[in-house]
C-alpha cells in the first residue's frame, strides 16, 4: 500500500491510499478525515477499482 498525502488544512485532511494487490485486486481510496480530540476519524471514503 502506498499513502499519500494530498491537503491538510488544521483538523481536516485529504489523502489517497493505494492498494496492489488486495485480495489480489487493485484500488485506488481518496479518504476525508477529521481531527477529534487529537485523533485522525475517516469521515468519508470513495474508490475506484482498477479492471484487470
């Protein structure tokens, strides 16, 4: 898996996940997160799954 980050702004965030060969397929995650009480929360995730 690769993370990366793409903004963060004070308590919010935005970074992309990609994952080769989960369960032996390929995705790409964009993943919206909050800070809450000094923790990262995943608020909203979307993904594309790569065809092989």
């Amino acid at each position: 898996m690769n993370v990366t980050i793409l903004q963060v702004v004070e308590t919010v965030a935005v970074v992309r996940v990609e994952a080769d060969n989960w369960t032996g397929q390929r995705y790409t995650d964009f993943l919206a997160l909050l800070k809450v009480d000094e923790h990262w929360k995943i608020m909203q995730k979307v993904f594309h799954h790569h065809a092989a």
